[in-house]
C-alpha cells in the first residue's frame, strides 16, 4: 500500500496534474491505495467497476455520479472515461487489474491529467 500511495504522489499529485488520486483493486472491489484525504466511498468504487463492465455506452450518453456531483461525460473508450463537471473533471482507466480514478480542478488543462494518468 505504501508503494501504491508513492507511486500515486510522486507521479500525479505531486506534478500537480491531478488534485486527488485512488487506485481500485477489480477483483477485490475496494480501494487499495489513494492519495491523503481523497476518500473514496465503496459504492463509488463499485459503480466505476460496473461503468467498465456494464454500462459505457450508458456513461457516454448519460454521464456519471462520483461522490455525489453529476460528471458529463467527455471522452470513453473500453479502457477510459474523462468527465467533467462545472467544478473540475475526472479521469477514470482501467488495467486488468486496477481502476485509476484522478480529479483536477478546471484550472487545469483536462489534456495533461488525461496523459498524466495513462502514462501511469
């Protein structure tokens, strides 16, 4: 867990391409690691599971709730969703193993979060 947390610091946090940042185990369907304070209810979690698994076509038409505010759906693929809210936007991508969920403030570019968390 801690090399989890370093790795979501050092490579997002810290750059100040993502606000906050949590990495979701599929297959144990909890957060296993996420950055200080950035709590991560586990019906969210789960929701962004099933987003991946179920309902893309249903996120991009529809868009997303995450921790209660309504995200507009930007961008999806099989292995990625970049939303957005009046707020800030977030970034959700998937691996065979983990989902990674980073938000940014509309401050910053939406582009360098999206490559920011890819490249992770």
């Amino acid at each position: 867990m801690n090399q989890l947390w370093a790795l979501l610091h050092d490579s997002l946090t810290r750059t100040k391409h993502v606000e906050n940042a949590a990495i979701i185990n599929i297959k144990e369907r909890k957060v296993c690691a996420s950055t200080f304070g950035f709590n991560v209810p586990p019906e969210n979690a789960l929701n962004l599971i099933y987003a991946f698994y179920k309902e893309l076509l249903h996120v991009r038409r529809e868009g997303l709730y995450f921790k209660e505010k309504y995200h507009k759906c930007v961008r999806v693929d099989e292995n990625s969703i970049y939303l957005k809210n009046p707020d800030g936007g977030l970034v959700v991508v998937k691996t065979n193993t983990f989902i990674l969920v980073a938000t940014y403030s509309m401050g910053m570019y939406p582009s360098v979060c999206v490559e920011a968390v890819e490249k992770l």
